[in-house]
C-alpha cells in the first residue's frame, strides 16, 4: 500500500471459480469481509454462498458481464461503495 498504513476491513473479489473461492477463505482467515463480483450463472456457486456480500454485474456471457466495459466501471463502483480494497483478475 502506498501512502501510509490503511484500515481494510471489506474486499471486493472479482475473480471466478476456484480463485474467488480461495481468496474468499483467505479474506475470511484474515478477518476480513468479502463482496464477490458474479454474473447471473455464477449467483449459485460456491464463493457467492462463501461470500459475506454478492454483487451481480450482468448476465452469464462473460463478454456481456466480466469483461464488458460496463461491468468494469461497475466493479469500480462497487470497489468505492462497499469495499475498501479488490483483488481482481489474473487473466
């Protein structure tokens, strides 16, 4: 982190699958609270039900939900509103 130390209590993670899932357990060892970033075919899978929070950015279609420039500008809203920090994407 730059500028100094910073109380983080709220991750917003924006990955899919057994990522999301990892980091979800990761956050929640740390004492953290976690909001997962899911398109409408992800709402029933593990790290959504892991998660203290879930954000449904658009439709299944990763092209229409994931990686569609909307949804990026709504996973940076959602950063701003609920989560004091992000772990996205590798890919």
């Amino acid at each position: 982190m730059t500028g100094g130390a910073q109380n983080i209590s709220r991750v917003l993670v924006a990955n899919r699958g057994e990522i999301a899932v990892r980091v979800v357990k990761a956050c929640r060892a740390m004492g953290l609270e976690t909001v997962v970033a899911v398109s409408r075919a992800d709402k029933e899978g593990m790290a959504a039900g892991l998660a203290d929070r879930m954000v449904c950015i658009g439709p299944p279609r990763p092209l229409d939900s994931y990686l569609f420039a909307a949804a990026r500008t709504t996973v940076r809203w959602v950063e701003n509103m609920l989560a004091g920090s992000m772990h996205h994407s590798a890919g």
